[in-house]
C-alpha cells in the first residue's frame, strides 16, 4: 500500500465500494477511553497498589505496594504473564537489593528493559524526601544491580519523584519541588545526548503544563508526543490529563482532562501507557477495588467515523484519501491514537482494522473527547 500513491488508493477504493454518502458535518478526529476494568485480585490486594509501569513487550508489570511481604513502607513488586492474552501471574517482589526498609516506589521501565528508574526515600539520598535512582542489568535474563542514585542536577535538596524515561532513552520527565516552580510540584525534563552521557540541568516544563497546585506522575508516550500526568492537591482528588504535540521538538499543548475515565470523584494518579498506545494503566480509589489504591487499565479507542454517520465505511476511507499526505487532524489517528501529524498508510492501517463497524453519534466539535 505504501507505494501506491493517494490517486490510485482512491480509485482502488471506488471500485471496491460503489455506493457511498458522505456526511455533511464531520466529527473532530480524536480518541476517547473505553470503561476502566480493575486488574483484579491477582494483582490488587487490600492494600494499596498502584504507580504501575509496563514492559514494551508488555507481558511484565511493575508496581509499587505496601502489601504484607515487603520489605519497607512500600516495595516494587513485578507480576508476568506468557502472552497479551494471558492473566497476570502472582506477583513477586524484587526482593532487597531493590527495596530499601524506606518509601520504594514508582518504577518505571525502559524500552530495552535493562534500567529500571524509581523513586525512593531511604537514608543515602540527597533529601529526607525522595530521590531518583536506577538499577540497571545487562540482558532481560539476569538479576538487578543495586540501586545508584541519580544525583546531581536530576535530584536536588528538594523533593524529585515519579520518573518516566522516554523511548530512547534521552529524556527524563519527573516531578519536582524545586525553587522555581509554578506550582507545589512542577513536572520536570532533563535530557542527554546519548545514553552514555550524563543527565543535563532539568527543565520546567512551563505553565502550559504546570499550574499553582501539584503536576504529579509525568509519563511520557512511546512517541514522545503524549504526556500524561496527574493534576491537583494529594489531601484532595487528584485527576488524570494529558497535553499532546505535533513533533517531539515541539511545545506542550494546553492539557485536557481525562473525563471520560473519572466518572467518580474518587483520586485518580499514576498514569502509565502501554507501549502501543492501546491501554492506559491507573490507579485510583474509585468503587469495585480489592484495597485502598487498586490498579485499572482503560483501553484507548480512536474515533475512526470521520464523517460522523455512525459506521466506518468507504465514505471515511474516502476522505482520509482526500487528505492524503497533509497535517489534517480529522483523519490522523495513528499509529498512536493520537496521530503524528501526516495523513498516510499508518492511519489508514487504523481505519481499516474498524472497517464496518458501527458507532455511537459523536456531535461535531472543537474539543477533545478524552
């Protein structure tokens, strides 16, 4: 399909489908979140569990729990799965050489699986608060080395936690209390130029992204256009939003509430994307939980009825063909549900896996429907 150019994919398209109507008003491309499903007891407990990061392959979850086992106030504890399509298995903890007797929490895994990132607040680090650290191994298949702090710029006197690596492994978002800040906690990016260098000076990510009250739990998608993160006061509900942009060079736009996931107004934190931007993994305290904080996931579900008639047909293909190669935000619906800001194989590879499929009216807007 890549070497056909949008003049053939159209004519191909009309001898397939001869008979078609497009809609005269067009739904806003975008994506909405389907109903959050509680990962259960095999890995909720009636503790609290949450702050969860996944494997890029993702058959291995990590979490952060104060569950009977543990070493210290919370541990890091990892469950596995042989495939997608399987359950969760028991989840083990990684056992002391990770955890401390302190605060260990908020893990998150690199795309290579050979470092692991995390906060922690245990006697060595640079503040009484929380530190980053990482733990690193050679292949997938052997033990965790010990834990090293980050150090300096990345961690100050203040308080640094949540860390969320990007992809390649250049950039490093994490929360901040910092002087300089426009807020309580600002969400933070240091960046290198290569894995083998040193973490530069942090950057605040300004007051697009920031606000007066707490930025918490940054985490940055696998494209590095998407950053999802958590919003409000600890002692109050925190909530779930998320600021996208065009390129990876460029700014964060204004970030939007994740509505149609907090239904209650139960706390809400620790967003964390699967790899292919098809799950979202939060926790919360929100009705149907085993504990305190449990773990959910939510899928991600793009609007593919672009001319909102209420089913994926020839009529939409037709128009994503219109628009083919531009920066047209109706049709860019993937790879990530998102877009990346052309119009090309990717996103008709995404209309066509809902090809026929009905959906619900969606009323033409100017706002996202997350």
């Amino acid at each position: 399909m890549k070497w056909l150019n949008s003049r053939k994919i159209r004519l191909m398209l009309i001898i397939l489908f001869t008979t078609f109507a497009v809609g005269s008003h067009y739904a806003k491309g975008d994506f909405t979140f389907g109903e959050p499903i509680n990962l259960g007891p095999q890995i909720n407990s009636a503790a609290d569990d949450g702050t969860t990061s996944i494997s890029s392959d993702g058959l291995k979850l990590y979490f952060a729990s104060n569950r009977a086992g543990g070493y210290g106030y919370y541990d890091i504890w990892v469950s596995t799965r042989p495939s997608e399509e399987d359950a969760w298995e028991n989840p083990v903890n990684l056992g002391q050489t990770i955890n401390s007797e302190a605060f260990d929490g908020s893990p998150c895994i690199s795309k290579d699986g050979l470092e692991l990132y995390f906060e922690s607040r245990r006697a060595d680090g640079l503040t009484s608060t929380s530190d980053i650290w990482i733990t690193r191994r050679a292949t997938t298949n052997d033990l965790w080395g010990v834990p090293v702090n980050l150090g300096s710029p990345v961690n100050s006197e203040a308080l640094e936690a949540v860390p969320s690596i990007s992809a390649d492994g250049l950039q490093l978002y994490f929360a901040s209390g910092r002087d300089g800040g426009f807020g309580t906690i600002d969400i933070y990016v240091s960046t290198r130029q290569t894995k083998g260098d040193d973490w530069g000076a942090p950057i605040n990510l300004g007051p697009v992204v920031n606000s007066s009250t707490y930025q918490w739990f940054p985490h940055i998608s696998d494209d590095g256009r998407a950053l999802f993160f958590a919003r409000g006061y600890p002692e109050e509900a925190t909530e779930l939003w998320i600021s996208t942009r065009k390129a990876v060079a460029d700014d964060w736009g204004s970030p939007m509430r994740l509505e149609s996931i907090m239904t209650t107004t139960q706390g809400y934190g620790g967003p964390c994307l699967a790899f292919d931007g098809s799950l979202l993994y939060f926790y919360s305290t929100r009705p149907g939980g085993y504990g305190g904080w449990d773990i959910w996931q939510a899928p991600i579900i793009p609007v593919v009825d672009l001319n909102g008639d209420c089913i994926v047909d020839a009529a939409d293909m037709c128009i994503m063909v219109d628009h083919w190669g531009e920066d047209y935000p109706l049709c860019d619906i993937g790879p990530m549900p998102w877009g990346d800001g052309i119009v090309d194989v990717q996103d008709l590879i995404v209309l066509a896996e809902h090809l026929f499929e009905e959906f619900p009216a969606v009323e033409p807007s100017d706002s996202a429907v997350y």
